[in-house]
C-alpha cells in the first residue's frame, strides 16, 4: 500500500485546506481528493443522509485504493466517523473543532466557535467543544449560514465578504472573544480576510495542520517509497468545469493529474 492515495473529501472545496496540508507535510504522497458537490450543502440534509453519503464516497475511495480516508467537513465528521470507523478497515481521520490550543492562547478565556448552522446544531460538536474545554473557560457558538457557499462561489475578499464576516464577528466580539476557532474547512479560505476586520489582540486557529500531522501518524508504516512528488487527482459529483475553476484560484501551485466527474 506504499504508493497507495490518500483518500480525503468534503462535501464541496473547504476540504481543500486540508489536502493541501497534507500535501505540504507529505509531498511524496499520492492524494485523491473528492468534492460531494452534487449534494452539497450536508448542513441541510439529515444525519442520515450524510452518513449515507458519506459511506457511498468512502467505499469508492476504498475501491480506488485509499490507504487512509479523512472526512475534511465538521458536519460529516459528526454525522458518519464512528459508523465509517466500525464498518472500514483503513484509517479513517475526521476534524474537530480547535478549541483546547485556542483556550492555550486566550487571554479571556472564552473561545468564539464559527461553523455552519448544522454543525452548531449538532450536540455531538457541541460536547466535543466542551470536553475540550475541560471547565477552564467558556465558548460562544456563532452559525455563519451564508459562509460556506459564498467561499464555493470565491467570494473570498472584498466589500462583501467584509460585511458578511462583520456580521458573524461582531456578536462575539461584543462578548470578549479573543481567540476564534474555524470550525468549518471552508473558512480558512477567507483568513486573510477575516484577519483584516478582526482587532490585533484576537487570534484565529485552524485545523488543517493538525489533521495532516494526524494523518501521518496513522499512516506511519505505509509511507509512501517514491521519489517525485506525489499526484493529486481531483474527482466531484457536480461540474467538472466549476471544480476546475475553484482549484485554478483557490490552489494555483497545484497541477492535478486529473479533475473527473464520478457518480457514487
């Protein structure tokens, strides 16, 4: 299973971030990463559908090899993980929301958490936040519904973005949030902007770095022997076109092997 890809999807983009962090940690590897985006958005589908779905995309990547899978979507972490874990015999990584290094960096001791309105309205992310806060502060949940599909349309900067991100912002800064936590993949999309409205004492913290270096550890005796850097293949359920044009902006360095339409 040496050459064997990485396997990694998402509902749409925001899995990206994460493939390109695993990329960057382990150029050598091979990665095929799958955008869901004929059935996007998950947040407004049932548990069960995205567990569903979530398994249909798991066992194709399994039929094309995966040494490793990575749900790279909070909801569907919290929707289908234990279910894929019981049923796949490949190591299946998930995302959790970064809330103990952000509770390290606090200096108020209360964590702002911006996701999709499915992922805050899941008490499976909700207790996963608290068990990571271990009583040592306190959270405010901000449900950004708009965020999500304007980074799949690249609205990443500009006056809009701005507004929008002001909007979701605001609330938690009125609450003395200084340390946000993306809990969506698709958010670290927009940093640079959301640094540029954010006060210089609030902090940001992603999950990108820590799946990819969780991927590596579970993957440790099946590192891959090759010597050139490793292909990235690109598959969706939606519009090659549009995938092709999201991947061109949001990771021009990249140069796929292929970018396929495939039905799961």
């Amino acid at each position: 299973m040496l050459n064997h890809p990485i396997g990694i999807f998402d509902s749409g983009i925001g899995g990206l971030t994460v493939a390109q962090a695993v990329h960057q940690l382990m150029p050598y590897e091979n990665i095929l990463y799958v955008a869901d985006a004929g059935f996007m958005p998950y947040g407004s589908k049932t548990p069960m559908q995205v567990q569903q779905r979530c398994e249909a995309i798991t066992s194709h990547l399994v039929d094309q090899g995966a040494k490793a899978i990575v749900v790279a979507c909070n909801t569907a972490t919290m929707a289908a993980i234990q279910a894929l874990r019981e049923r796949t015999q490949v190591p299946i990584i998930g995302v959790e929301p970064g809330v103990k290094p952000a509770l390290a960096l606090s200096q108020t001791g209360v964590i702002g958490v911006l996701a999709t309105p499915a992922t805050i309205a899941s008490s499976s992310f909700q207790n996963l936040c608290e068990r990571q806060l271990q009583g040592r502060g306190s959270i405010v949940y901000q449900s950004c519904p708009e965020l999500a599909s304007s980074i799949e349309a690249l609205h990443l900067e500009g006056e809009y973005m701005q507004r929008l991100l002001l909007q979701y912002v605001e609330p938690l800064l009125a609450q003395q949030v200084d340390t946000l936590v993306l809990g969506c993949t698709h958010y670290a999309f927009v940093l640079p902007t959301l640094k540029q409205i954010l006060p210089e004492h609030v902090q940001v913290v992603t999950t990108e770095q820590a799946v990819a270096q969780q991927v590596k550890r579970r993957i440790a005796m099946q590192t891959c022997s090759a010597s050139a850097l490793g292909k990235v293949q690109l598959q969706t359920s939606a519009d090659v076109t549009n995938l092709r044009q999201q991947v061109t902006t949001l990771w021009p360095q990249l140069t796929p092997a292929s970018i396929a339409n495939n039905t799961f």
